[in-house]
C-alpha cells in the first residue's frame, strides 16, 4: 500500500468508528475500527515521517484507552447514566468523550496530505 492509501484507510477507519459509536454499535466493533486506523497510522508513520501524524497516533491511543476504561465497567460500578451495546454497557458521558476525541482525531487526520 502506498503512503496515500494508508493515510486514506485511517481516515476511512476513524469515520467508521465515529459512525458506530453515533449508531450505538458493539463497542467490540468500534474498537476494530479504532484498532485498523491506529495500524493504519503506524504503517503510514513508518514510510513519511509526520509529526502531525505522532499527534494523531497519541489521540488514537487516548480513545483506545477511554474504551478500554469504561467498557470494563458494569452498570453496577457507575452511577452514570449508561448507554446499553448488546451484553455490554457504558456511561452515557464516557460515549461522548470517545465520540469528542473521534471526531478531534477526524478533523487532525483530515489536515494531514
């Protein structure tokens, strides 16, 4: 793959995320898509060195982090008002932290050329 089809497939990967969490998707599913655009980004990474795109990469690993922390919660363990994913469910005000720096993420990457 090309540096452009790299940087292309992240942007697509983050969009699909951010879509996924507005449509309440398995959160399984949403850290796939997060997963792909962090890999894509790293590829990306190894072939043009972009400073911009280290920035990126960080948010990507803050996202990551913010599913990881909340999706491990059982309703029992927030007093949060919780948005249900099938078996799973997270706090309502987590979800649109993820969703904020999704989009922070979207509009970064969209700079990027």
């Amino acid at each position: 793959m090309s540096w452009r089809d790299l940087l292309a497939k992240a942007k697509h990967e983050v969009d699909r995320a951010a879509k996924a969490v507005e449509g309440k998707a398995n959160l399984s599913l949403i850290l796939y898509h997060v997963n792909e655009s962090y890999d894509m980004l790293t590829k990306y990474l190894s072939v043009v060195e972009d400073v911009e795109a280290r920035d990126v990469l960080g948010k990507i690993e803050e996202v990551k982090r913010l599913i990881s922390q909340y999706a491990l919660m059982t309703p029992c363990q927030s007093s949060l008002p919780s948005v249900v994913f099938g078996e799973s469910s997270i706090p309502s005000i987590a979800l649109s932290m993820i969703l904020d720096k999704l989009k922070q993420v979207k509009e970064k990457l969209s700079k990027l050329r």
